[in-house]
C-alpha cells in the first residue's frame, strides 16, 4: 500500500481481524448498493471510507425536500439532482483512491444481472418489495451474497442472505424471509421513520458487508438483526431456509 493508503486506514490496519491482508481484500473489492437514500447512503459513506475499490450506486430517484430529514449525504441545494450521482461526487470527495459508478436508473429484471455481475457484495436499501425481489433472485443466481436493511418508525432490520453462495450451507434467500409482497406492506412515506435510525440500519448494512469481505468476525447470514430505537433493545433471530421458496427451495 501507498504511505497515503497507510496513514488513511490506519485504524483498521492494527485491528486483528482486517490488518494488512483484509485492507488489501477490501481495496480489491466491489460493492453494488441498491438505493442511494436512507439506508444506501450512510451504509456508502462508511464503505468508501473504508477503502473498498469500487462502490456502484442504482437509483432512479431524484432529491426531495422531504429526503433531508434522514438522508445526511445531500443538502438543500442538492434539491432535484440525481440521487446516485450526487451520493457518488459525495463519495468521491470522501476518498478519492476509490472508484464509484453511478447509475441514475432503476433496478429492473432486464438489467439487474449486468448491474450486479461482479459484485463481491450487495447491499439491498431499497424501498419497495419487487425491487427487494429482483435483487435477491439475482444474487442467488450469481452466488452473491445480498445484505438487505428496512425500517419504518422506530425500527430497522439487516440480514445477511447468501443462499447462492458456495461458502454457506444451508442459508435461506429474503424470499424465504418474505415469500410475497405483504398485502399491508407500509412504507416511510404513510408511516413516518426517525431520521436518525436510517444510520444505524445503514452502518449496520457496511458493517456486515466489511465483516464478509475481510472474514472477521461472524456475518449473519441466515440471521436477522432488528433494533427498536425506542427501547434501545437489539435481538437477532434465526432465519430457516424455506424449501419450497421459489427463488432457491
């Protein structure tokens, strides 16, 4: 590494569990972030400031006013910009030795395979189920793993889903989570969300991502944490595998 390299990760370098070996994983890898909002946001900033290679931003969306209350890495003047492009300049300014791409588009069955090839991660902040759907059938045909953070009022979710990937055994897809799109599924925008939460779910989201790609620690894959921010309480729950989920039963 490059003596800027070194003073820049510095702190992760005299951990154990990354060290030279795992900065060195991470400068070489790619991540796909679906969504560049509230989770996608944060969960990004941590990851480039992290050091990893190339970080790909998906979304179609444009920034609101409404957005500014949790989505930290725009402003007001970002008003009515790309969300994608914006969040990347961000990035880009954050740590220039990486690389972004930024895609100002939706995520779509048509293109979700050329979006995500390659990916050594993907993390899933979307904000609708058939997106949700698309992304977790492609990570399993790729043999990606997919991690997928949610929230609504005061509570957020992360899992690790790697059904298609060969180091796991076992491990149950989101599908398997959620089989169909839930006839009273709510949103943000009808239920409200404190804005602060949207960070832990995000850092959250590129902590396990750095945990999977450096092989510290233990990632929860087949697992879900959930955090309630007004009680402050954390659990995780297993997940089993379903087997006649129609993504990988």
């Amino acid at each position: 590494m490059k003596d800027e390299e070194i003073e820049r990760y510095a702190r992760h370098l005299v951990l154990k569990e990354i060290g030279g070996p795992g900065q060195q994983r991470l400068r070489a890898a790619s991540v796909v972030i679906v969504g560049a909002g509230g989770l996608g946001g944060p969960a990004a900033l941590y990851l480039a400031a992290a050091g990893i290679g190339t970080i790909t931003l998906i979304d179609h969306d444009t920034i609101s006013l409404d957005n500014l209350q949790r989505q930290i890495q725009f402003t007001s003047k970002d008003i009515g910009q790309p969300k994608a492009q914006i969040a990347g300049l961000g990035l880009s300014k954050l740590n220039p030795l990486i690389n972004i791409r930024a895609i100002p588009a939706e995520l779509t069955a048509g293109n979700a395979g050329a979006v995500l090839a390659g990916a050594d991660v993907v993390l899933d902040g979307c904000d609708n189920f058939e997106t949700r759907f698309i992304v977790n059938r492609t990570c399993h045909q790729l043999g990606i793993p997919l991690i997928s953070g949610a929230l609504g009022r005061w509570t957020g979710q992360v899992g690790v889903f790697a059904s298609g990937c060969a180091s796991t055994d076992n491990a149950p897809c989101y599908q398997c989570f959620v089989p169909a799109i839930p006839p009273d599924a709510e949103t943000c925008e009808r239920v409200g969300v404190v804005g602060a939460l949207t960070g832990i779910v995000g850092s959250m989201m590129a902590l396990e991502a750095i945990k999977w790609m450096t092989g510290a620690g233990e990632p929860i894959v087949g697992r879900l944490w959930i955090h309630d921010g007004l009680s402050g309480d954390s659990r995780t729950l297993k997940l089993p595998r379903d087997p006649a989920c129609p993504v990988c039963g």
